[in-house]
C-alpha cells in the first residue's frame, strides 16, 4: 500500500474493469492507501506466470488483488489477508462475482494456510520493514521457483540501500536471501520494489 496511492489513478483511463471496481470502493470509502498504478502494472504481469497460486498481505480495498485478478490465468486461485474486518469485508465484496479471490480477515501470518504460492506479494505484513513483524519464510509459503514482490521502498542510490541514514536491513535481506535471487526494480522516480525468484534446490 503507498500512501496516496488512490489519488495516484485520477485522470486514468482504460484501467481494467476490475482494478476500477477496486478503485471506485476505495473512493467511496476514503481509504487512500491503494497500490500505486506503476506498482499494480508490475503485478499484472507477474500474476500472468502463476500455474496455481498467488497470495497477497494487506488487501486493502483490494486495488492491487484486482492487479493480480485480472492478470491471472484461468484457474489460478488467489487469497489476500487483510488485518482490518470492515476492509476485508468491503474488499469481499469487491470480488463476489469471482469464485478464485479469496479474501481473508486477519493476522498476515494466514496467508501460509494457503501455501505455497507461485506469486506472494508482501504488501501487509511479512516484509520485515517494522519492528516485530518478522519476515515472511519464503522456503516455507513460496513454491520452488515461485516469485515474491516486497514493494513501497525508496530506490536505492548506492551500496548498501539506506533507510533514514543506515543501511536498509528489511531491503538487505530480501536482496541477498540465500534462497532467493533478488533484484530492485524501480518503477518511478520515488518507488522501487524488490522482486525474487525462489532458487530450485
């Protein structure tokens, strides 16, 4: 979730109908916090390489799981936990007229029932970025080969990232996890996000 990101659709057109419906809830609902559109891009055409699965953390208003919906192949199933119950319910209803979204309410941590996943999007928990909540474990809920995204950081200017001055260690880690080979991606002047593919073995 970016801050403003809603307002970031304003003056957008021919988004999918979907990503629309997401948006015109998370209007309604002043709820400000939406995927960026460059971010929600990039997630299209990730969902696009899932065979099965692909899981999300912090729905929302479900902006970015409508993204992920309508760049999914057919039977492909795809759950998104969102801690908030009023969010998660709006967000159901968002998706009620699509049996392979499923939203669920509460701690980030249930995404793993659900596992493992081809795509994980780490948007709501599970990233590291906050004291306490611990990483998600990527040989645990990401298939072999399967992809994680940990979006909303800063692009990097030099080595190591830093965040407020010291180095970036919620960025380090995903970057250099043993399990994964992991690149930043910058997406606009301002946002960067970091994508990783599970190695095989």
């Amino acid at each position: 979730m970016a801050a403003y990101g809603t307002d970031a659709y304003t003056g957008m057109d021919a988004l999918p109908p979907l990503v629309q419906q997401a948006l015109t809830a998370a209007r309604t609902h002043r709820f400000p916090y939406s995927c960026r559109p460059e971010q929600g891009r990039l997630l299209h055409a990730l969902a696009g390489g899932a065979e099965a699965r692909i899981g999300e953390t912090g729905t929302g208003l479900g902006v970015g799981l409508a993204w992920l919906a309508s760049g999914a192949g057919p039977g492909v199933r795809l759950y998104s936990v969102e801690r908030d119950p009023e969010r998660a319910r709006l967000a159901a209803e968002v998706f009620a007229g699509r049996p392979e979204v499923t939203v669920l309410n509460g701690d980030w941590r249930r995404i793993e029932e659900y596992g493992p996943f081809d795509l994980l999007v780490l948007d709501g928990g599970g990233q590291g970025k906050v004291p306490g909540d611990a990483p998600a474990d990527v040989e645990r809920v990401l298939a072999p080969g399967g992809t994680v995204v940990v979006d909303d950081f800063t692009p990097a200017t030099g080595w190591p990232p830093l965040h407020e001055g010291a180095p970036d260690l919620a960025r380090l880690h995903w970057l250099e996890h043993p399990a994964l080979r992991a690149t930043e991606l910058r997406l606009a002047p301002d946002l960067s996000t970091v994508v990783g593919t599970r190695l095989l073995v």
